[in-house]
C-alpha cells in the first residue's frame, strides 16, 4: 500500500513540474509579446510625433497663402473676411410639416397581450 502512495506522490509531483515547466515557458512567450507590442507602440508613438510634426509644418499660414498665390488661375481662392460669415438667424432651416400620406399600407392581424 505504501508503494503504492509512494508511486501516486511521485506521479503527481512529476505532473506539477511538467505543469510548472509548461507555465514557465507560456509567461516568457507573453512578456516577449509584450516587450515586442511595448517597442512598437513606442516607434508607432515617434513615428505619429513625426507627422505631426511634419503637418505643422506644411500648414503653416505662410506657406499656405503662398501656394494659395501661386495656384490662383486655377484654384481661385481668395482670403476669408468677416463679412463672409453669418449669423445663425440667416440660416434657411427646413419646413418641419410632416407630407400626407398618399399610399398608406394595409395591415391584418390582431395583437395580443401577453398574460402572466
């Protein structure tokens, strides 16, 4: 009986370390995964930095007006004044009447509440 106990407790022991072994290799592919995603969040990080960067700096007034100069035969575009903008009563919202129903749809049945 004692070998017995004794087979089953090595058993056992020999299952957890196959367990143990199993966990440890699984938890060092995550952290490689991690440390991977970490390093491309940082270079996506950079690399979205750069292009705001970058936009800022073709979108300066400047630059834009210049351009706006250059290409005026073609795109015919002119500085914005005051004046262009309005108020919101010159605003033309629309006619909040419902139109007639002219081809309504015939339905059959009847309903029925649900009793408890």
């Amino acid at each position: 009986m004692r070998s017995l106990i004794y087979v089953v407790t090595a058993l056992a022991v020999m299952g957890l370390v196959f367990w143990a072994y199993r966990e440890n290799y699984a938890t060092q592919k995550a952290l490689k995964d991690v440390t991977h995603l970490q390093r491309e969040i940082a270079h996506l990080k950079e690399s979205l930095g750069m292009q705001r960067a970058e936009w800022a700096y073709l979108n300066r007034p400047e630059r834009l007006r210049e351009l706006a100069l250059l290409n005026f035969d073609k795109l015919k575009l002119l500085p914005m004044q005051p004046e262009q903008f309005g108020d919101v009563d010159q605003i033309a919202y629309p006619d909040t009447a419902m139109a007639p129903i002219t081809d309504p749809v015939k339905t059959s049945g009847t309903l029925e509440a649900k009793t408890q």
